[in-house]
C-alpha cells in the first residue's frame, strides 16, 4: 500500500469544495471529527473559513498545477501551502500529454525547496475518469472524489461541491474569471452534464458516500 493509500485507508475523509455555502460556519463546524480533511485547488492561499484552525489545516490538497490567468487560475504559492500547514499534495492530472508533465514539473521544482510530501494519482486512474466523464476532462474535484474513493475510506463526506452551478466563491477566483463567462464557456474542456453521470455512478456504487444538500440538488 502507497503512503498516500495508507493516509486515507479506513480514515473520516471530508473533502471540502469552493462552493459559497461551504464558507457558512455551520457547515464546517464539525470539521474536528474527520482524520483527514482534504481542498482542492486555491482553497490554501484562498482561505476563507470564519475558523482560523480550519484556514490552516489541510492535510491532503488536490491540484491542477495550471495556471491560466484568463480563466481564474494565478500562480500558487507552495510557500503559503507550507505556512499554512498543508501536509501531502495529491496531482491528479498525469499522462503523457506535454502540459501535464509542465505543470507538475513546475511544481516539483517549486516544492525542492520546501519539501512538502506529495504524490500523483495513477494514469490508470485518470483515464477510467475521463472515460466515465464521455472522454471529456474530469475537472481537480471530481478526479479527488474519484480517486480519494479507491483508496477506501471508511467514510467520505463531501461539501461544497455543486458542479458550478452556484458558482464559486468570490475570493477562489480572480475577477478575470467572473467577467469572462463567454470565454470560459467557449473554451471550456469539463462537461457538467458528463461529471453528474459520473458522480451519480460513484454514488450509486459505495455506500461510504455522504454528500451535502447543495450537491444532491445540483444532480437531481
């Protein structure tokens, strides 16, 4: 078993998206009772909970490693990611394609400098959710939900995740993305309608699924 596989295996995961209603105190106020807590993306330098204990805990991030400052995705900043105590980073995007091995690269160069434990998810992995996503591009926080699910969690809660269709939080993207809709929806390469598909397929398979009121309306 990898070391990332043993960090969720038998573990209380609550894996946390950037929806608005996530940031509502009362949604996270439970957030002690998990082993793992898990965020995607700029849900580190983006931080944003009334809980400062939750600001500062990350103990698995799901990243892209893109940046695109046109559709909202500035640099990162491992060095904060350090700061605010985020202890394994999780790539899910692999494969043989140029801009993968970039963006992954860049960070692997990033991170020499300050150690933080990581690892990727599998090509095999990666491939079998494009596919069940209709060879479209699974976007960071369904490839978590996928890939956090194999490694068999007792338990997976998960909130803050509604397929964008209420939208991000304000401070999660720069104001590039939220005046740039046309541009957004025109070169887009995640499919909404083939990620439900797949959601309600994992759902349906594992019963070790919970999944907050605002998801279970976005794919209804």
């Amino acid at each position: 078993m990898s070391r990332f596989s043993k960090l969720i295996s038998n573990k209380k995961v609550l894996l946390l998206g950037p929806a608005p209603h996530v940031f509502d105190p009362e949604n996270t106020k439970d957030f002690e009772d998990f082993d793992v807590i898990v965020k995607v993306n700029k849900m580190v330098e983006k931080a944003e909970f009334e809980d400062e204990n939750l600001n500062n805990r990350t103990d698995v991030l799901y990243h892209c490693m893109q940046i695109d400052l046109p559709n909202g995705d500035d640099p990162y900043s491992v060095e904060e990611w350090k700061s605010r105590g985020v202890k394994h980073v999780r790539m899910p995007f692999v494969g043989p394609e140029y801009h993968y091995k970039k963006n992954n690269n860049r960070f692997l160069k990033i991170n020499s400098k300050f150690k933080i434990e990581f690892s990727l998810s599998s090509v095999d992995t990666f491939s079998y959710a494009c596919e069940m996503c209709g060879g479209t591009l699974p976007s960071t926080g369904m490839l978590a939900i996928n890939d956090l699910i194999q490694q068999n969690p007792s338990l997976l809660d998960i909130r803050g995740f509604t397929f964008g269709k209420t939208g991000y939080s304000k401070k999660y993207k720069n104001e590039r993305w939220h005046n740039n809709k046309e541009s957004r929806e025109r070169t887009t390469k995640h499919r909404v309608d083939e990620q439900i598909k797949f959601m309600r397929k994992i759902l349906k398979e594992n019963d070790n699924i919970i999944i907050d009121k605002e998801m279970e309306s976005s794919i209804s």
